[in-house]
C-alpha cells in the first residue's frame, strides 16, 4: 500500500510502497480515506531538534484522519465494516494508575499514531478498538479528518468556564482559531485573538474571533480600553508555544485569571512569577483530549451548529502532497487536507 514515509533522518517526506498491516484481537483496520497535515507532521517535515530526538525512520506518520472500518479483530464489540470512523491518536497503556481511574489522557506511557508507531498517512491503518471513534453523518469526512486538532482546541476551551467571560488567545494557529469559534459558541463576551501571520489573524475573524491583534503593531492594554475592560482577561488559551506570548497573556490577565497552556515551546520561557504570585493566576498544562470526554463534547458541539469547516483551506491528492507541506510552511494557510481516494 502507498504510506508518507520519514524514510532519511533529513527534511523531507517520501511515497513509497509498505506491506499492509495486518489486526490482531481487539483491534479494528480502516480504510484512510482523507488525512490532515498536523503542525506535528511539519515538524517531522522540516526534521527539527524535537523530531531528531523523537522518530525513528523509517517511520509512516500522520495521525489526523478518517476512514471506514474493513475489518475488525476477535473479541471488538462496537465496530463493524462499512463504519466511518475517526480515531484518538494516543494510545494508553491501559494498566497505569490514571488508565485504571478512566484519565487516559494522564497516562504515563502514551505512545503516539504516526509518532512512536506506524501512522494514518498510509491506505490502512490498525488501532485498537477502544481508539476508534464513530462520526455521525451530519460530520463530512473533511471535519472528520480534523477530529484531533479540533479536540485540542475543545480541550482547552473547555477546562475554564467562558460563558460571559473575556478570553486572550495568543496564536492563530488552526487550533487557536478553533479555539476561538468554540468559545464564541459557548458564550465568552470578547474573543480576542492575537498572532503575527495576517492570514491566520483575518481566518481566525471568519470563525468568530471578536478582535484580532497583529503582535508588535497594536498593544493589548490599548485594546483592553477600546473594549471597555478594565480588569483585564479572565481566561486565556496559549496556543502559540512563543515566550514573549506567554508573558504578555499573564500581564494582561485579571487577578485570579486561569490560563489554559497547549502550545509547545521549542524555546523555553522563563515564567514571571511575580505576576502569578500576585495576581494569583492558574496555570494548567494541556496534552492531548480527554478520553473521551472531549470526544462527547466536542462532536456535540458540531451537533448544535458549531462550524469549523472554514478552517479548512487547502485540499490535494496524496500524490501531490508536497504541495499541502509546501503551503502549510509557507504559514498561509488553515487546515491542509490530503485525498487517500484519489
Ligand atoms: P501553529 O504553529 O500553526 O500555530 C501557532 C501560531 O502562533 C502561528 O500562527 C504563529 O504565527 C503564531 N505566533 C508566532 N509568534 C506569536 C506571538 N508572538 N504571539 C502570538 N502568536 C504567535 O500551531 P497549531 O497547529 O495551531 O498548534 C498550536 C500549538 O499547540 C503549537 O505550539 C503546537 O505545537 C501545539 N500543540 C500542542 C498539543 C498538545 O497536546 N499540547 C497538540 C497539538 C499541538
Ligand atoms: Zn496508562
């Protein structure tokens, strides 16, 4: 079957032939039928520091999909062929003590579809059953295959209550701007979105970002006073994984804010504990879903009329998949899909 393959410990990525996978008891294999390009996937592209120290080529990655069910492995209850599904891309160990409490996303020996075992940039795919999550048919197969970032936006939307509140979301990344247009659905008063990239800033108005700021033109404090707020934020979404981002949210948070953190800094930054000490801020750390309570909430949400599907920006046939790195690179862009039918 074809797979994008981390052939070469260099950038780039590589077509090539690999033998189907073949599925055990409790597993279930699916037919890819679209695939998205994760910030993470890019990495690997692009072969930085965390992906030298991470994959081990030749690696299939990809962990972004949906497909249909083919076939299923002794003793799989839910699951049956012709089934469309999408699937949680961290796979638990089952037997650690957050596993065994039902908080799989707090495991401790994760490993990860297209990052620690064979991914979904291939023709088929094998993962075990309790992984695999059912799409609805109001879902397209596009919003489908966007299932995992979007559950990263919803996990981090949801761990603080927005319903009135003002929200700072630095980083107008695809997940940021998801972030954005859930919690304008959940009731936040005003979404204030910021970035460096214009494309991304004025993507992240069209889903519902109430202001957005271009970082080093316009300062939040003024912003802050052209909104009428004078107490600052009181919830806030890091989805840049910049330093300087992480500072100029805990300086424009109000006493007592809680900032939800799900980018990943290549530079570490250096934590201004004067302002969490005496603005007594919340930090928390975000990884993953919730498994699978942001699965519920998150397809619910689409349910009542949530539309992320203009994230969506660019779609190719895998075999021009040099095109979809090439502009998720080139940072104009949303959501980048790639076509397994065609
Ligand atoms: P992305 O790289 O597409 O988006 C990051 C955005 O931040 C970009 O648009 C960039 O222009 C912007 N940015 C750069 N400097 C900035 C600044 N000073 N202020 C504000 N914005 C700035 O990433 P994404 O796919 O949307 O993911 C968001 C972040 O979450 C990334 O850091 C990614 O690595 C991380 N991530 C974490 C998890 C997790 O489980 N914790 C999962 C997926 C992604
Ligand atoms: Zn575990």
């Amino acid at each position: 079957m074809k797979a994008l393959v981390k052939a070469k410990p260099e950038p780039g990525l590589w077509l090539e032939t690999v033998p189907e996978p073949t599925h055990g008891s409790g597993e279930v294999l699916i037919k890819i039928k679209k695939t998205a390009i994760c910030g993470t996937d890019l990495h690997i592209y692009n072969w930085d520091a965390w992906s030298r120290k991470t994959i081990k080529t030749p690696m299939v990655i990809g962990h972004e999909f949906v497909g249909k069910v083919v076939a299923v492995g002794k003793g799989v209850k839910n699951f049956k062929p012709g089934q469309r599904v999408s699937g949680e891309g961290h796979i638990t160990c089952g037997t650690c003590r957050n596993c065994r409490a039902g908080k799989r996303h707090l495991c401790i020996d994760t490993h990860g579809v297209g990052v620690n075992r064979i991914g979904c940039f291939t023709e088929f795919l094998v993962i075990p059953e309790i992984n695999v999550y059912p799409i609805p048919p109001c879902i397209d197969d596009e919003v489908g295959a966007i299932m995992d970032p979007y559950g990263n936006a919803a996990h981090t939307a949801l761990s603080f209550d927005l319903v009135g509140e003002d929200v700072l979301i630095t980083g107008a990344g695809p997940i940021g701007i998801m972030a954005a247009a859930m919690a304008r659905k959940i009731g936040a008063r005003h979404v204030v979105v910021t970035d460096v990239n214009d494309y991304r800033l004025n993507l992240a108005k069209k889903l519902g970002a109430t202001r957005t700021v271009k970082v080093g033109r316009e300062d939040l404090q003024d912003i802050q006073k052209e909104l009428g707020m004078k107490e600052g934020f009181d919830v806030g979404m890091e989805m840049s994984g910049v330093p300087s981002a992480l500072d100029q949210m805990m300086e424009n948070m109000n006493h007592g804010g809680k900032i939800a953190m799900l980018g990943i800094f290549a530079d570490k930054p250096v934590l201004n504990t004067d302002l969490l000490i005496f603005k007594s801020l919340t930090l928390k750390g975000i990884y993953g879903r919730e498994m699978f309570e942001t699965w519920y909430k998150m397809i619910n949400l689409l349910q009542s009329g949530l539309d992320i599907a203009p994230i969506i920006t660019h779609r190719f046939p895998v075999d021009e998949f040099q095109k979809g790195f090439d502009v998720m690179n080139s940072g104009q862009s949303g959501k980048v899909i790639l076509d397994w039918s065609k």
